[in-house]
C-alpha cells in the first residue's frame, strides 16, 4: 500500500503499465490493489482512459528519516508501521518482548485502532496521526498523576504550532477545535502503578481527513479542515514529539501541580453546566477545575464540591448530546 501510495502522491496521472513496472507486479495486480485502495482504505481515485490513475487528494506519507532524526535527538528509539492493529498494542507487545522504554511506535493505518471505554479510533490509511510513546515510571503514582493531562497540553501546543488556533481541553483525555473533536488520548499502563511500570500513550490526532472511513460517533474535525491546506504528517510528529518531551521533563522534575494553571487556562469548560456519567451513575453540576492531582472539580446541583478521576469518566457539556 504505501509503495502505491508513494508513486501516486506526486497528483499526476500514472497508467497501470507504469506502475505495475514500478511495483514489479503486473496491470491485474496493479487493478486489484488499487481497488483495494478504495474498498477496504476509502482512499478515492480518479481514473481516466488513457492517462490512467491518480489520487483525488494528495497525501503526506511518513517520512522515516526525518522523524528518526528527531526521534535520535530526544533519545527515543522508533517503530514506523506501514499497517498495525493499533499502535498502543504494538507498544505493548515490544514491552513484552523485551523493548527498551523511551521508544515510539508510529503507523500509517490502523486496523483496529483504540480509543477510550472500548470505543473504535477510526484510523484510514495516511491520512491522520497514529502514535504511541512508550515510557518508563519509575517513581510510581507521582510520575503518573496527571499524565494525561500533561500529553493534552503538548498535543495542545503541537496544534497550535500547527495553524489550529480554536483549539481547547476537554477534561480528561480530548482536545477539540470549533467544538469538534480534532484528538484524543489513550494511556495504558503495564507492570505495577505503585512501584516501577510501564505506560503507552496513545495519540490520534485528525490531520487530513475530510471525510470518516467509518461511522464516528460525535462531531469531529482535522487540522486540514481547520487551517484549509494539507498538513505535513512528518512535520506534525516531529513537532508534537519536541512538544511532549518538554512537558513531559516538567512533569517528572516538578509534578502535575506545575502544569496545573496552564491546563485550566486552555479547558473550554470551564465554568459550564456539564453532565458526568461513570456506568449508570450521572452527577449534574457545573465545571470549577480541577484539583492538583488533575481531578475534575465538579459543584453538583446541591451544592457540594466534589472531586472525580479515573479512565472510564465520560464529561459532556449540558447542551452536548
């Protein structure tokens, strides 16, 4: 796929002769691929007699030796997948077989990508970002208080360098933009949170898509749609890598309370009647914050503080379905 994916990037014309040359395969297996390409990836292409086949829209590849050149100057080794059931699955795996944390697994497609409470991560073929950090704590529940947080603001500046100024936090684990969905954050961890363990984190990040592969359950938006131009995938993972090294060097050296302030600075709901569902159980209030371990700060209805934490907490806005 990527090989196809490379020739037809540059958005000329390519007959089925030239490229079966170019691929080493012939015109059948060229009509069967590309077919492919449109069926199972949604990538769309324009096919004309006698000049043959292009993309509807260019693309931006992942380029392997610009990213492992940042990747070598943060000291991260690096996985770049052309297809992978989930990036964050991958990292798991390489832990299990003995990888050594920091280590980055990037991908062009995802199979079966993850998003938070068991949702899909809908993930087309060379068109988003699919990456996943994998880390090694050693100071147990301080290195991993408010963690989540933190990668929301560095993917928060990451877009932000990149031309997405309406961009905002939701609490815990999004990032939106016009108020739509443009990222999310996924950690997972492995080994013991009390002592010394593993964690991935997982981020997708909506780049050039414009139209889903796959049904999304909320209202989304891309980097694309947001500044009107196609974006440089490398570019984005070298500039939200430089961007999550940084914050997170302040979080081991000075904890979540440092970063505090700047995350509730950047929540779009602050001060907003929400709706916070855990299971069956629904808590109405209104959004004061959020506490130094990066907890939401919710005034219930009658009048109380309080305080909620954990993975599977879902926060909607009251007038958001």
């Amino acid at each position: 796929m990527k090989r196809m994916l490379e020739l037809l990037g540059d958005g000329r014309f390519h007959s089925g002769e030239e490229i079966g040359a170019a691929l080493g395969v012939s015109r059948s297996a060229v009509w069967k691929c590309l077919k492919q390409l449109e069926a199972r990836y949604g990538i769309q292409l324009f096919k004309v007699q006698g000049r043959g086949y292009r993309l509807a829209d260019p693309v931006s590849l992942l380029d392997q030796d610009r990213i492992t050149s940042m990747a070598d100057r943060l000291g991260w080794s690096l996985w770049i997948r052309d297809t992978v059931d989930s990036t964050n699955a991958d990292a798991l795996r390489l832990l299990q077989g003995g990888a050594n944390a920091p280590f980055l697994v990037l991908a062009e497609h995802q199979t079966s990508g993850r998003g938070r409470r068991g949702r899909v991560w809908v993930s087309p073929p060379a068109q988003n970002i699919y990456y996943t950090l994998a880390l090694k704590i050693s100071n147990g529940s301080q290195g991993l208080t408010g963690l989540s947080l933190v990668v929301g603001l560095a993917v928060l500046e990451a877009l932000r360098r990149t031309g997405v100024e309406k961009a905002g936090l939701k609490w815990p684990n999004d990032i939106y933009a016009d108020g739509a969905k443009v990222a999310g954050i996924l950690l997972e961890l492995t080994g013991d949170p009390a002592d010394i363990c593993h964690v991935v984190i997982g981020i997708g990040i909506n780049v050039n898509m414009t139209s889903s592969a796959g049904d999304i359950d909320q209202p989304w938006t891309s980097i694309k749609s947001q500044i009107g131009s196609l974006v440089d995938r490398s570019e984005l993972v070298n500039i939200l890598s430089e961007s999550l090294h940084q914050y997170l060097a302040i979080h081991a050296l000075e904890g979540f309370g440092a970063l505090r302030d700047e995350w509730q600075r950047n929540n779009m709901w602050q001060g907003r009647r929400c709706t916070l569902s855990a299971g069956n159980l629904q808590v109405k209030g209104v959004m004061i914050g959020i506490n130094e371990q990066g907890a939401l700060r919710l005034m219930t209805d009658d009048h109380n503080e309080q305080c909620f934490s954990g993975g599977e907490l879902s926060l909607r806005v009251e007038h958001d379905s």
